[in-house]
C-alpha cells in the first residue's frame, strides 16, 4: 500500500517538513502558525490538537468534503462513528509515544460500500508546552468505493497496514526515487518491466519501515 503513496507530494512534502523541523530534536515544535507550513501541503493536512479531547485545529479544503462539513473545531467523537474514531485515537497515541512518523492503511465499511484510505501521521509539540500536537496528512487512495466484503462487518474498520518511519532524511531521498521508478511502471505497457520497477520502487523505501502490529475493529 505504501507505494501508492510514492508518486504523491503530500506524502513526501510532510515528511520533509516535519524532518526540517526537528532542528537535531526528535519530535518539533510547531507555535500554531500555518503560515509555517508549505501552502501546497494544507488543502489536504489534518491538524489534530490533543489537550483533553482530540479536537480538529486544521481541515484542509480538499478533505473537508468528505466529512459532508468543516468539523474543525470539534472532537474526533463528535465527528466520526466510534470504531473510526477509536482507530484514530489509537494512531495518535502510538505516534505521540514512539515519537515517529506512522504510516496507516485501512477498509472502512460505510453504509453498503467500502473504501480505502491511507494517512502519514507525524507528531509535534507545542513550544514552551507539556501539550502534544499531531499532524496528519489523510489521502484517499485509488480505487475509492467498491462492494463490502463479507470478512467485513457493517460498521467496521479494518487496518491492512501499519508502518512505523525511521530514519526519515534516508527516506526523503529514497522516496524520490521510488517516486521515478514508480511513474514509470505506470507509463510503460510493458508489464514485466513495470513489475520490475515497480519492485524496485518498493525496496526502496523498505528498509526504513518497521512493521506494526494492526488495528481491527468490527461492528463499530
């Protein structure tokens, strides 16, 4: 799943923020400002504030569409079923304790389809502050909708992947050319080849990801 991610700037462009960010710390600081962030990142960024409640501080324009509304302001609760949103919390609290960018796949069931969405998760602290904040960078991925499986529950989430990032700047580099060879298996009609680089795109990347162990949640 993460390869899908390799020919999107969102994904790529967070990591590289946050990296340049942590000015030799582990987790950065961010004061609040989206003026800090890259303008091309905040039509679909997430920023979750956790003081209490988890609470939406930032909803870029491109994602706020799927919520129906602009939910910034309220609480995951408030706004998402509670398997959903008990998945996000889980995300969250993984994040904010290993310190580490988490990347995160799943199948949500909603009404009689299902679909496939993926996140980058990075953390961050607020300055002068014990208060922790989360950046969240939500993509939908190919394929959007399509028939519930019935190893699917109704009102289920389903997480297929969970990849924790170390090794971040190593990454960024690798990214970028996974990112080539990735474009390329799609352009090419020759499918070994594009098997091949597309092979290429994925080892890439591999070895700075660390396996997690999933979220599943049935009947939410």
């Amino acid at each position: 799943m993460l390869r899908n991610f390799f020919a999107s700037p969102s994904f790529l462009g967070l990591l590289k923020f946050w990296d340049a960010s942590r000015n030799g710390r582990k987790v950065p600081d961010w004061d609040g400002d989206l003026a800090r962030i890259p303008a091309e990142l905040l039509p679909r960024l997430i920023i979750v504030d956790r003081d209490g409640a988890l609470r939406y501080r930032h909803v870029g324009a491109g994602l706020a569409v799927g919520f129906g509304d602009d939910p910034t302001g309220k609480t995951i609760t408030e706004t998402l079923s509670p398997g959903y949103a008990a998945y996000i919390n889980d995300i969250i609290e993984r994040t904010l304790t290993s310190g580490n960018p988490i990347f995160s796949a799943c199948v949500l069931h909603r009404q009689s389809t299902v679909k496939m969405t993926g996140r980058l998760v990075v953390p961050f602290t607020f300055p002068g502050a014990r208060r922790q904040w989360l950046i969240m960078s939500a993509h939908l991925m190919g394929g959007d909708v399509f028939k519930v499986p019935e190893a699917i529950e109704p009102g289920g989430v389903i997480e297929i992947q969970r990849l924790m990032i170390s090794g971040v700047p190593d990454l960024c580099a690798r990214l970028e050319e996974a990112g080539r060879y990735h474009r390329l298996s799609h352009l090419t009609t020759d499918r070994a080849l594009a098997r091949k680089w597309d092979a290429i795109a994925t080892s890439l990347g591999s070895c700075v990801l660390v396996p997690l162990e999933a979220f599943r949640l049935a009947n939410s």
